[in-house]
C-alpha cells in the first residue's frame, strides 16, 4: 500500500509560528497612519422615543474631530432581514441601541466626549417575554417591515416547519407518552479577542476594512451596499482579515460598530479603529438565541418510538440576525438520528425587546438535542427501560 501523502501525518498550521512568537496582529494590534478612535453612546432604555439629541458638549471638546448621529449622517439599512440602522434615528428598541458616536484622537477622549452627549427620550412599553409578545395587546417591537408595510404582530415571517407521517394516529398508538418544556438562555461566545475594526477610505472614496469577521466575502457585499447607502455608488469595499481570537458565530454577521466606523471615517476623513473591551462586548454584542421548546414524543410497549412533535419559541430579540436561521438547523436533527414515523415540527420567532440574538457554535443543534435527548430518558423510564 502506498505511502499517504496527509493520512496520518501532522499537518503543520501556517499560522501557528506567528501565533506562538507573538508576532500574530489581531485587530488590536493594527494600526493606520492618521488613526482616530471611535467610541458609541448606546441608549439607556429597552425602549424608547428618541426626543432630541444634543451634541455640542461632545463637539467642543479639545482632541474630537467627528461626532455623528442619525441627523447627520445617511440612513444605513443593516441587518439579515435589513431591519436595523447603524444608527437610529426616532425610536430604539432595546438597551445597547446606537444613538450616537465619536472620533477622537485617542480612546480616553472619545470615551469623554460620549458622556458630554445628551438623549433624551420618553420611554415606552416594553415586552421581555416572547409569550407575552405574542399577546394581541402587546407593544409593537416595528411598526413597518423594511418594506414599508404596517405590521400589526412581532411575529417575524421567517418559517420553519416540517410534518410527517400521521402523528394523530400513532398518538393513539402509543402505549407511553411523555412531555416536557425546556428552556435555554442567552449565552455570550466570549471569544478571547473581543470585536473591533478599522474603517479607511483611500483618495479615490474607496473603502479598506480590517473587520474580526468570519464571512469576508459576505461582509463585503454588506459593506457596498452600505457605500450605496451612502450615496457612494461605484465606490467598492475591500475587507482584511486580521488573526482571530475566536469566532464561534460571533463573526457570521455584521455588526452596526462596523457601519459606525465607516460612517466615521468618512465623516471624519481618517482612519478610525472602534475596539470592545469585555465590559462592552458582553453588553452590546450579540449572544445565542433565547429558546423555550416543547416535546412530546411516544413510543409503544417494546419501546419503538411512534412519533416526536416539537414546538419552538425563539426569543429574536429587537433586530434579525442570520441566529434567526437556527431553526432551519434545528429542524434537521429533529427529523433524523433516529427513525421516527411521525413527526411534527413548528417553529414561532418572535420579536422582542431583549438584545437581539445571533449564532453561536452548534447553531441551533444543541438547543434541540438537549431536550430531545432529556425527554427519550424520561420516555425510557416510563416504558421501564434502561435509558
């Protein structure tokens, strides 16, 4: 038998040297001649009427030279769904919106001049639950869809349903039967390099972005799209991966910090860097979906399992992330693994006004396997077999 060229043999990493010698740049360590720092002012309410927003403190302080808001700056759609603005301009929908942000000379004065900004808002209706979103008098998380059309529910039009089999029948087939609610919380991807990026135009309007993204390519278009937004057709983006401290989903969207950054920079006619600390990261950045989901699953006297049937709430938070997506996964594992006759599969993603959610590692998987797996123990032992 020949010799195999990569079974079974170390594969070294290209980037494995530079890592271990410390010579590896992580957005952290890049910088650009000329660079200023951004720093952004999130809203203090869940939800809100922005009333005004008075930043003439924040311009007069020595060391700042671009401050921006909605007011002052174009509209930029962002999001999976387009469903979000880098910035907002009326109303915010949940603690962590972007209402505002700075350019300075160095981090410690942007961070001051974000304090100098004053918002006022007049505070609204909120809804944390997605049951109680679900609810015909509850708030209105958007009162249009990004078409323009009036919505009058916060149920997204995202659908993931799948149904097979006769599941009434082998209900009444079934000798047990068992059910159960579980639930699953927000959970942080605290990758060891926290988000950043540099935004630069070059003379000729186009854009340099050294972005912590796992989808460089994806980015990009995001990115035009945002120049177009801009009113800066024709003008293309070119996106740098630096070394990553971890992604774990964190990277599979973009990020309104990334528009505010190139919004900035043009303003400002520098290169500016907009870094999270920990603190930051854990408060504005995105975590895992939220997600509450039933089981029912019977088998009969032998235990041979007859049917499954699961219903998924999933708490999306105030804007759509490509998280929303999740159930498309989950979907996958519930109709295979083992074989089932009959099953049912639907699926409610829900507006609300916690902080919008996005993937995570397992996308999806974990959160449905886990109570699958939990209920087949708990049908075992009704069916008296060793789980």
């Amino acid at each position: 038998m020949s010799e195999h060229r990569y079974i079974g043999r170390d594969m070294p990493r290209p980037d494995a040297p530079a890592k271990a010698a410390g010579k590896a740049e992580y957005i952290h360590d890049v910088s650009r001649p000329g660079m200023l720092y951004g720093k952004i002012k999130f809203s203090e309410h869940a939800h809100a009427r922005i009333v005004s927003i008075d930043t003439s403190k924040a311009e007069r302080l020595p060391g700042v030279r671009a401050v921006i808001t909605a007011q002052n700056t174009p509209e930029v759609r962002i999001g999976f769904l387009r469903d979000n603005f880098a910035l907002k301009r009326d109303k915010v929908r949940q603690f962590r919106d972007e209402v505002a942000a700075v350019a300075a000379i160095d981090p410690h004065i942007a961070a001051e001049a974000i304090e100098l900004i004053d918002v006022e808002y007049e505070p609204l209706p909120a809804v944390f639950d997605p049951r109680d979103a679900l609810q015909p008098d509850a708030p209105l998380i958007h009162e249009r869809g990004p078409d323009g059309s009036a919505r009058t529910h916060n149920l997204l039009g995202l659908t993931f349903q799948h149904e097979s089999g006769d599941l009434d029948a082998a209900r009444e087939q079934a000798r047990h039967v068992v059910s159960g609610e579980f639930t699953t919380p927000r959970i942080q991807q605290c990758c060891m390099g926290t988000a950043g990026c540099i935004a630069e135009f070059d003379p000729t309007g186009n854009l340099t972005l050294w972005a912590k993204t796992q989808i460089p390519f994806l980015a990009q278009k995001d990115y035009n799209s945002a120049l177009r937004d801009m009113g800066l057709a024709g003008r293309r983006a070119r996106v740098i991966v630096p070394a990553l401290g971890g992604g774990f989903g964190s990277g599979l969207d973009t990020h309104a910090y990334e528009y505010i950054a190139i919004l900035l920079a043009h303003r400002a006619g520098c290169p500016v860097k907009i870094v999270y600390d920990r603190d930051e990261e854990f408060a504005y950045l995105s975590p895992r979906q939220c997600t509450r989901i039933k089981v029912t699953q019977g088998c009969d006297a032998e235990g041979r399992l007859l049917f499954r049937d699961l219903d998924v709430l999933l708490d999306n938070g105030a804007y759509t992330s490509w998280g929303a997506t999740y159930p498309g996964v989950m979907m996958l594992a519930a109709t295979s693994l083992y074989r089932v006759p009959s099953v049912r599969f639907d699926t409610r993603i829900v507006y609300t006004n916690n902080t919008y959610c996005q993937a995570m590692r397992g996308y999806g998987t974990p959160e449905i396997t886990w109570p699958i797996e939990s209920n087949l123990d708990e049908l075992a032992q009704a069916a008296g077999i060793d789980a």
